[in-house]
C-alpha cells in the first residue's frame, strides 16, 4: 500500500533534492569521496523522513553535524558504549609558565610625606625575586606566583628645630593563585604578609643647651610614635607592592592566554554544544589538557611524544580538515611570532618566525609544535630547576 503524501511534504522535498543536487555539483571538484558520500546520505535521509513527516532537525544542522563527525575524531567508545578517550591534546611545558614570570626587582623610589607635623623625605629601596611553585595535588592544574622580597628606608623628619635620621627594614611575600581550567588561564586574588620595622640613626639638634633640652624632649617623643609611624608606613608599603603585582599578574594571565589560544582551538576542532567536559594530566614537565565526554581519559600519545621538542604543543588524532588546520596553523603562527621575545633575534629574522610552523604526522596524529627554535633556553631553564632542588 502507498502511503499518501500532503502537498506541503512534497514542496519541502522538492527544494530539498535541489540542494542536495548543488551540494554535490560543488563538491565534486575538492570534497574527498568519503566526504561526498556523507553529504550524500544525509541528504537523502533528510529527503526520505520530510516526504515520511518525520523530518525533525534542519538540513543544514544534520549535514554539519555529520561532516563534522567525518572530518574531525570525536571521542571513541568502548565495548559498552562508554567514551574512553579524547581526540585532541595540548601540551604546555611548565618551564614555558615559568619563563612568563616576571624579572628580579631593585627600584628605588622617593619618599616625600608628612607625619605627625614633620617632613620626611628620603628613600625607599625594594629588591623583589620571583617564585614560580606548581601545585600537582589540584584535580586542575595551579601554580602560584610569589614575589620576595625586601625594603629598606632611608628618611629624614625634619620639625624645627630637629631632624631625626632613620632607618626602615622590611619583608614581604606578595602571591597570587593561577589556575588554568581547560580553556584558559584565570588568576585569584592576591595577598601579601609584610613586616616593618625603623630605627631612629640620630639626631640633629641645635648646639648648645639649646640642643641637650630639645634631644631630652625630642627622643622620647619620636620612640612614642614609632609603633604608629610604622604601622603607617608599613600599610603603605603592602598597599602599593600589592597594587603592582596584581597588575603585574594580571598582564601574565593575558599574556598566557594570548600565547595559549586553546579556547579558539577548541572551537575549531572539537564538536559545538557536545557537553563536553576538559580532562587533565599533570607531569613533571607537562601541563596536558583535552576535551570530551565526561568519564573520558587523556589520550595516550605515541611514543615520540616522550622526547621534549617545543615549549606547546597541539596533538589531533587523524588530519582535520583543510579549512579547519589552515586556521588552526594561522591562529598558532600568531602565538609562535608572539615568542619573538624569547629569542636572541634580528627583526628581520624575527619577522620570519612564523615561517617555521608546519605541522608534522607522528603515527595518527597530526602534531603543532610552536618555538622549536627556542627549546634549548627552555631545557637549559629545566635543568638550572633540577640543580636548584624542589621550590
């Protein structure tokens, strides 16, 4: 028996064998076979199931959605159905963070106040050295920065008729969480420990008896509000290291992120909306992050991925397709230039960084390595931390 058909399933067949006609015309000249063979099939079963009244997803969503299955591996599936492993991997060498940190600091900075009715002016010297520590007992992979340092005041408080000369010794330890969460690098809020503490050197009075009733009043005076001349010029000193490392740690992130553009990566490689959820791997060397279905694992990579041959690398299972790998080379040959200030180069030669990004094909995987012109640096910053012991 035929089923009858209403005139509206025929109208929307008909627009859609046309298309389907102009989709295969098109991609006869570039699409591969198993390409046009998807195409093909998703036509015709959308065909089928608007002339049946089932048709229940656009045409333009089923044929994107199986293209994408075709072009990109999704995440493989055991002998029950579950997901066991992911399809696309990056790799950060810890050495690349660390080299992100900031310099040592020695700055000396003026002093210019008034305190208790006197003028103080002087200087204030701050010697910082930062402290990279990663943290491996997090589910997701942290490091906190710590900046360590000391200052050291060298003042002036002149009310007439005396001048009194001291001496401030400080410590400080200002840190700062960063964590990144499988598509990008976000930082916590920072905190500092500090102490403070002066010493009055002498003082300069007028000669005289003049001078011995001034020193006799003027001592104890200065020693009664030297807790509270502290306390304020410590406060000041948190305030203003705290101000600068948050900005400093703030650029950090968006430097990080701007040489790590996994979010875009992901966009480009991995199927949209999939729910899918990012799985970590943290090695001695290696943050390893991928993407896929919740219960899924860390792929494991073949066994040319042991030897350590760029700072950040990008691992595909299979070749996606050549829309999809010439941005993916685009948006990486961007970070690979941003590298340019690690190297020792000429602008011209500088210029030309970006040249060097090719992919390779290690087994099934089609492979990005971004600054394997600048990997000695970084094993020889490796080694300076093996030799320093753990921290």
């Amino acid at each position: 028996m035929i089923a009858r058909r209403t005139p509206f399933q025929f109208a929307l067949a008909i627009p859609l064998l046309v298309s389907m006609a102009a989709a295969v015309a098109a991609d006869d000249a570039a699409a591969p076979s198993t390409l046009k063979d998807v195409i093909k099939d998703t036509l015709q079963d959308t065909i089928q199931g608007a002339i049946d009244g089932t048709l229940q997803d656009t045409l333009q969503e089923k044929v994107q959605q199986k293209v994408q299955d075709a072009l990109v591996d999704t995440a493989e599936e055991s002998s029950d159905g579950s997901p066991t492993q992911t399809k696309v991997v990056l790799r950060i060498s810890k050495e690349f963070i660390r080299q992100h940190s900031p310099p040592a600091v020695e700055q000396d900075s003026p002093i210019n106040r008034y305190l208790f009715g006197a003028h103080v002016t002087g200087t204030a010297v701050m010697r910082g050295q930062p402290v990279l520590t990663m943290d491996a007992d997090h589910g997701k992979p942290v490091f906190t920065l710590h900046f360590n340092g000391t200052t050291t005041t060298r003042t002036v408080a002149v009310k007439n008729p005396v001048k009194a000369y001291n001496t401030g010794l400080g410590g400080f330890d200002v840190h700062r969480e960063i964590r990144f969460d499988g598509n990008q690098f976000s930082e916590g809020p920072a905190s500092i420990e500090a102490t403070y503490r002066s010493r009055l050197d002498r003082l300069a009075t007028p000669p005289r008896l003049r001078g011995w009733i001034v020193r006799r009043f003027a001592g104890p005076q200065i020693e009664k509000t030297r807790p509270q001349a502290d306390a304020i010029a410590l406060a000041d000193t948190k305030a203003t290291i705290l101000k600068e490392f948050e900005e400093h740690t703030d650029r950090l992130v968006d430097d990080l992120n701007g040489n790590v553009p996994w979010k875009q990566t992901i966009a480009l490689l991995v199927p949209q909306d999939a729910g899918w959820v990012s799985h970590f791997d943290n090695t001695k060397d290696w943050i390893v992050t991928s993407p896929g279905p919740e219960g899924a694992a860390v792929p494991e990579l073949p066994e040319e991925a042991a030897e350590l041959k760029a700072p950040v690398e990008l691992w595909v299972h299979g070749k996606p397709n050549e829309m999809s790998a010439t941005k993916v080379i685009a948006l990486w040959s961007t970070v690979h230039v941003g590298l340019n200030r690690f190297r020792d180069l000429a602008p011209a030669q500088a210029a030309k960084a970006a040249e060097n990004l090719k992919p390779t094909v290690e087994g099934d995987w089609w492979v990005l390595r971004v600054g394997t012109d600048i990997l000695e640096q970084f094993i020889e910053g490796l080694r300076e931390d093996e030799s320093a012991g753990p921290g």
